[in-house]
C-alpha cells in the first residue's frame, strides 16, 4: 500500500466536487480522505495500483460538467492505514482557488420548480451542483455553505 496526495486547483469548488470524489473512492474501495482549501481540492488515498489508476482517470473523466481543473499535483506517502473514505472539513489559508461565475438555473432544476408534485415547486432559490448563483454569494474561500449568504438558512433535514 502507498498513499498519494492530489492537489487540484481550478473552478473545483461550489460544483459538487468533493461529494463526487466521495463517490468514486467507494466505486473503487479506496480510503483517505477530500477537503476543499483556500487553493481548491486536496485529495489523499491509500491505493493499490489497479483500484487507484481507475480512480484517477475518472476525477478527470467523469468530473462535475461545470468544473474546470487548471492542475493537478501530486505527492507519493507512506500508506497512512486509513480505513475509510471521508469528506474534511474545509482549511483556510491565502485565497487563491477560482469561483465560477453565477450560473443560469439548470433544465433540472427547472422542472423541479415548475412541477407540483416536487417539494421543491416554485421554491426561489432551486439550484445545484451543475446551476445557480456561486460568485454573488461567496463572503469567503474555501467554498462552503457556512461561508456563502445561504449561511442562514436552515437546510431542511431532507437536504
């Protein structure tokens, strides 16, 4: 076992990036962990060779549609012996990770405001990872919900 830290810079933040590493580490059994910071996204593995060059390949393959990766470092470990795969919390540091622009409501998010059947029918502030506001809400970088203006707004336990 190694271990390998990826530093990811670019609009990776805001896009639902983290939760999508999240899902691919489980596709391929891998342990470590995702955070965003004030550069971006750093991730850490432990991998065996096969598991881990799929999951490499598919950051870049199968990444958020709205995302762009400006660059990718990395750093060979020793294996840390993690056991599981986890979303940190966010660290600080001088800003330097790129926010996308606001973004126009997504057709998904569309016909979800649009059908009365959905909980979210005529609810203003419908978007996800893929649409909505991202630069004219942001007070602070890394990306996170506490450091946007949605801060107040309790989630519903749905959410």
């Amino acid at each position: 076992m190694q271990r390998l830290r990826l530093e990811i810079s670019g609009a990776v933040q805001g896009v639902g990036f983290r939760p999508f590493v999240y899902r691919l580490a489980h596709r391929y059994g891998l342990a470590g962990w995702v955070s965003n910071t004030s550069k971006g996204v750093v991730i850490e593995v432990d991998y065996r060779a096969f598991a881990f060059m799929q999951f490499a390949d598919a950051v870049l393959k199968e990444k958020p549609s709205v995302s762009i990766v400006q660059n990718i470092s990395s750093r060979y470990l020793l294996a840390a012996g993690y056991s599981s795969f986890k979303i940190l919390k966010s660290t600080g540091g001088k800003r330097e990770a790129f926010v996308l622009p606001d973004l126009a409501t997504c057709v998904d998010c569309t016909l979800e405001i649009l059908d009365p059947a959905n909980r979210r029918y005529r609810y203003p502030f419908t978007n996800c990872t893929n649409c909505g506001p991202r630069y004219s809400i942001i007070n602070a970088i890394p990306y996170d919900r506490p450091s946007t203006t949605m801060s107040r707004f309790k989630m519903c336990s749905k959410c």
